[in-house]
C-alpha cells in the first residue's frame, strides 16, 4: 500500500564503511528528508561508522538526530541573530558546531555564547555564504581582540562550500587556503564540501599541514543505488475502453487499454517536476490540435509496468497517481510492486525496509 524504499543492508553497509575508510575525518551530511531514509535513521548509522561529527541542514533538524548521535553537530546554516539559532536548549548548544560567516554574527554569537565553537565559512565560487578574504582577516582580528589563541578549542576550523565542479576545485581552493593562511587564523581544520577523492589526496600532499574534514552526504548515502530499490504498490486495475471517462477532470480516454491506480503521489513527492523541454510541450500541443483531446497521456510518469516507463493518465493525486497502461502490456494485479524512479533527496517514503 505504500511507496517503499527497500535497502539491501549487506550491501548498503559495505558501501558506507568503505566511504568512511577513504576518506578519513569524514563528516557524514545528514540533512533535509534525510536523503529519503529519514534523519533519525542515517544519524543512528553515523554511530554505527563510528565518525565524531555529522553534519545538519538547520538548526531545526537537531533534536531529531541530537538523541540518535553522541556525536559534534555542525550546523551548515550560518548562525544569525535571530531565529532557531536562539533558542537553542543549553544541553545541546555545547555540542553545536555553528558556521559563521559575517563578522557581526561572530560577535553576536560570542556575546551570547562566549563557550561557542564555530567555524568559519569562506566564501567560495557558489557565493552563498561566508567571509570574503578581507572579511576572514577581520574575523581573525575579532578573535584575536576577544583574547583567542593559537590552537583555542572554539575555533574549530575553516569551512569552504564547494560547487558540484567534479575535479575542478584546486585552482580555487589552493586561491581560498592562501586567505586562510594569510588571515593568520591559526586553525589547522578545512572542512570542505565536493571535493573529488583526487582532489583531496592532492591536498593532502600540498598542504600537508592542513586537515581535511569532507563533509559527505550523496555520494555516501547514494553512492551504491545498486543497494537501493523504490518501489510503489498496484491499489486497482480498471479496464478502459477508447471514449470511457477517468479521472478528477473527467477526461476521455484516447484509446483502450487499462487505468492502473499506483501508490505514491504529490505528498510523496512524486512528479512534482514538470514536463521539460520544447519537445515536449510541442508534442502536447499536437495531441491536442490532432484530436481535439485534452492532453492526455503526454506526460510520463516516472513508474515503471511490465519494463517500460508508463503515462501519467492525469497529474498524480495527493497519496496515489493514476497511470495508463496500453493494450498489449501485461497487466499487474492488485498488490503487485512496480518501480519508481525518484529523487531521493525530495521524496517521502511511506516504509524503509532494511534487509
Ligand atoms: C548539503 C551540503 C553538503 C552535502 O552535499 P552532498 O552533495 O549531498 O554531498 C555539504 N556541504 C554543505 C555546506 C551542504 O549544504
């Protein structure tokens, strides 16, 4: 009855522990939906791989992973002066690592919090967040001026955003580590994001004196989609003939065949991209001038019948969507699963099953 996401565990486990083990400092990322495994779940499996640090999207997303995870908790939203960053309870403030990236923010966080650890994010080429090289010197004269140290344990190190370039970061990283070096900060941390496995044996080796720390959460949940299979439940087959009337819209069937009713659909996040590209839209537009239809059918739907992709029958419904299915095609019974192709990262699984 669900839209399911089954795991196969040896497997997925396999995957995850060899991520961990190439890239040593490994900061898993366990944010948003959770990458569609939930973040209660990826934070107890950040346990079990044993790291001291996860990642978060928000402030908000702490409790749910706080309790799961012993661990350091970097926040990947900057601290502001407002918001849940406030309000924060005592408890699980010392084990927050905040991002900072504007001078006022590092005061106002010190003011309020003088315990706080931090780092410092460095604005890189995605310009999102974060300290320009003036403004990381005059963040390093803040600190200095508020009686840091060399080696001060609240300043946890220095973090760089990278876009999803693959393999093309050095140039532009080497550029943003000079900054750090020059704005005297004395932090030997470099947490970054995006880096190539290449890129970051590079670095390793010209900046030796650095610590890398990959803030990780794709290629580690992600990485092995062979361990990972989503699938959607088959609530009801309707025979349709050509002209009979289906759906919210009352539309007319353009020939015969059946109406599956699939689980998963808009609370799912199910075909909530549009048709894209000209093509497409000028293949509606035909259908419609053709034969005076609605445009029926055009639109595919990311689930899987007898081995092809199959037509949406009309944009899906809130928990399930109606597909058409062409005379010719086997046609599945109530309560068998077909595929679905979904983006992890904005999909709401009713059941993960870990085998
Ligand atoms: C989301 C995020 C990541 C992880 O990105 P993936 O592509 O899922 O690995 C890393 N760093 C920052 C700052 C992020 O916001």
């Amino acid at each position: 009855m669900s839209l399911t996401l089954t795991v196969d565990g040896d497997r997925w486990r396999t995957h995850l522990r060899a991520v961990a083990a190439a890239h040593p400092g490994l900061v898993p990322v366990v944010k948003g939906n959770g990458y569609g495994f939930g973040l209660h779940r990826l934070a107890r499996r950040a346990a079990w791989l044993g790291v001291d640090t996860i990642a978060v999207g928000t402030y908000e997303e702490l409790p749910e992973v706080a309790t799961r995870f012993d661990g350091d908790l970097l926040v990947l939203t900057p601290w502001r002066p407002f918001g849940a960053a406030l309000e924060l309870e005592p408890a699980l403030a010392r084990r927050v690592v905040h991002t900072v990236g504007r001078t006022e923010d590092l005061a106002g966080l010190l003011d309020r919090d003088p315990d706080a650890r931090f780092v410092l994010e460095r604005l890189t080429s995605m310009r999102r967040h974060g300290f320009s090289a003036p403004g990381l010197r005059e963040a390093a004269d803040l600190l200095r001026a508020r009686g840091f140290s060399e080696g001060d344990r609240r300043l946890r190190g220095v973090a760089l955003h990278l876009p999803l370039t693959r393999g093309e970061h050095l140039p532009e990283v080497h550029r943003l580590l000079d900054n750090v070096v020059a704005a005297g900060l004395g932090t030997p941390t470099v947490w970054v994001s995006h880096l190539t496995d290449a890129e970051l044996v590079s670095l390793a080796t010209s900046h030796a004196d650095f610590g890398f720390r990959p803030r990780i959460g794709t290629a580690l949940w992600l990485g092995d989609r062979g361990a990972l299979r989503v699938t959607a439940t088959v609530l009801d087959v309707h025979r349709l003939a050509r002209g009979d009337v289906y759906g919210y819209r009352a539309r007319h069937a353009a020939r015969g065949g059946h109406l599956l009713v699939v689980s998963g659909g808009t609370a799912h996040g199910i075909g909530l991209e549009s048709p894209t590209g000209e093509g497409s839209l000028r293949s509606r537009a035909g259908t419609v001038a053709r034969g005076g239809l609605d445009a029926v059918g055009v639109v595919r739907s990311p689930f899987t019948v007898d081995g092809k992709p199959r037509l949406f029958a009309e944009p899906p419904h809130m928990q399930a969507s109606m597909l058409l299915l062409p005379e010719g095609a086997a046609v599945p019974a109530v309560g068998d699963e077909v595929d679905v192709r979904v983006r992890f990262t904005a999909t709401q699984f009713d059941r993960v099953v870990v085998t």
